[in-house]
C-alpha cells in the first residue's frame, strides 16, 4: 500500500480542510446541547455560554444567547489578537464564528425536547463534551474562558484548569437569583452539565490519543526490528540491555504505535519468534513525528 506523504502540500491542505470542517460539525453538537437542552428548562452552564444565559434569562429573553456570545468573544478576540498574536487566533475565529451561528441557526423550542430534566442535562453534557474534545483535538476553541486562559498562559504559569472551573462555579452559582432559575435544584443541574462535559472531554481526548509502548527481548532482535519498521511503518529504538542473572548483553526493542497498531506488531513478534518476553504498556499521550504534534500538547 502507497504510503501518504502528508509533507505534501496537496495532504497537507486537505488535512486543513478536514480539521476545520470537523471542528465547524463539533461546533454544532456544543450549540444542540445549550439550545435545546439547557435554555428551555432554564439551567445555566459554566463559561461564556453560561454567561450569555444569564444575560438571556435577565433580559427578558430580549438579547439573544448568540448574540451576546458574538460581542463579547469579539472583545475577547481583539484583546488576544494583540496580546498573543493573530496566526495563534485563526481556529479560535473560525470556531467563534461557527458558535455565533449554530446558536443563531439552532431555534430554541417552547418545550424542552427531553421532558426529564436530569437526563437533558447527562445527554446535553455528553454531546457537549464530545464535541468540545473534537474542537481541541483539531487545534479549535470556541473562545470565551479558552481566549481567557490563551492570554493568561503567555504570562502567568498559573493552575488555569483550577481558575476556569471556579469560575464556572462562580457563574452557575448567579444563576440562583434569576426568576427563571431561583432554584437549588436547577443549580445543581449546572453543575452536573458541567461534570457530564468534563468527564466527556477526558474520556475522548484520553482515547484518542492512548498510544502503547512496547519493549520487546529476543535473540532476532534485528530480524523483529526489521518487520516492524517494514509491515507497521513504526519507528524502532534499539537499547542496550544486561541480564540481571546471567549478565549477558542483550537488544531491547522499543517502540512506540498506536492502539490500531498494537495487533499488528504482536503478530509481527509472534511470527518471528513465539519465545520473545513483550512488555506493553498504555500511554496517554505521544508527542512527535508520527504522532499528535507537540503544540497540541
């Protein structure tokens, strides 16, 4: 099979495209759980959406969530654009300006689409997580606390992930004194939202990043070298090693794949020699040539 050469500006303007338009469809999922899930049974979740909400709900329902999320992510973005600079802001842009959409284009309904308000909250937090998880993976933001945090970070090394989620506490907790909330209840369905997309977010990124590493001992160290690198198309390290009993030098092959590939290498090993000692061990994440680039970290 004819590998991909992603060094190709041909690839690598389709993988441009692919991210974007992925980024634009997650943006969707985000805007289906606040417009039809969390508005009509008035809970209010963290973040600037949060806050677009409490402007909603205090207005009357006269200022719309979309448009308030335009105006202050646009103050938001010119505050970063000078600060942080303007090639480091083009997804947030794009993913500002697929928010301010889908919110305008999603209409909210008189009756919520999901009666029981505490699985409206479980399923709307899983649809936004996920799709937050697919906005980040693909190197987007939908602004807000992530514009916040961006600026922040160029200066301060400070617990970001700690200062956001207070204030997401901070905002689901003013929702109290709205008249449409002015319940205990509907607070603690904010902040279970909140949980749900956390959880959702930690759980897709870990997956999608979960690499394994091998560390393989066997006499035909070169020959189970030779296959990987030939029929996985993985990079091999070879280590020194001693035996700790016999203190005989030996070859240690180390690799790093995907889970996809972790069946293929083990074959590979198998094959070659049924008596070889394989270690495997899941990673969370692997930075590099052949894997997620380092700036994703």
């Amino acid at each position: 099979m004819q590998k991909i050469d992603t060094k190709n500006p041909k690839w690598k303007w389709l993988g441009e495209v692919a991210e974007y338009l992925l980024i634009a469809i997650a943006v969707g999922a985000y805007a289906v759980a606040v417009n039809r899930i969390l508005v009509p049974h008035a809970i209010v979740s963290g973040g600037l959406t949060g806050i677009c909400e409490i402007i909603y709900f205090s207005s009357g329902m006269t200022v719309p969530i979309w448009l308030s999320n335009l105006v202050i992510n646009s103050i938001l973005l010119i505050v970063a654009v000078v600060v942080v600079g303007w090639k480091f802001c083009i997804k947030t842009i794009f993913g500002v300006m697929c928010m301010t959409a889908w919110l305008w284009l999603i209409p909210i309904p008189a009756v919520p689409d999901m009666t029981d308000p505490f699985m409206g909250v479980v399923v709307g937090g899983l649809f936004c997580g996920a799709g937050l998880a697919v906005i980040y993976l693909n190197g987007g933001s939908t602004g807000g606390t992530d514009i916040i945090a961006m600026i922040v970070n160029k200066y301060k090394n400070l617990p970001l992930g700690r200062v956001l989620l207070l204030c997401d506490l901070v905002i689901i907790s003013c929702a109290y004194f709205l008249p449409e909330v002015n319940s205990i209840e509907k607070v603690l369905f904010g902040l279970t939202y909140t949980f749900m997309a956390t959880t959702a977010i930690d759980v897709v990124m870990n997956k999608t990043r979960q690499s394994v590493q091998f560390f393989i001992f066997s006499p035909h160290y070169q020959e189970i070298a030779d296959a990987i690198m030939k029929e996985a198309n993985r990079g091999v390290t070879l280590m020194d090693g001693e035996g700790g009993y016999s203190h005989q030098p030996t070859k240690i092959v180390t690799v790093l794949a995907h889970r996809q590939d972790r069946h293929k290498i083990f074959k590979i090993v198998r094959d070659i020699d049924p008596q070889a000692f394989v270690s495997q061990t899941e990673t969370s994440g692997v930075f590099g040539l052949g894997f997620d680039s380092i700036k994703k970290a």
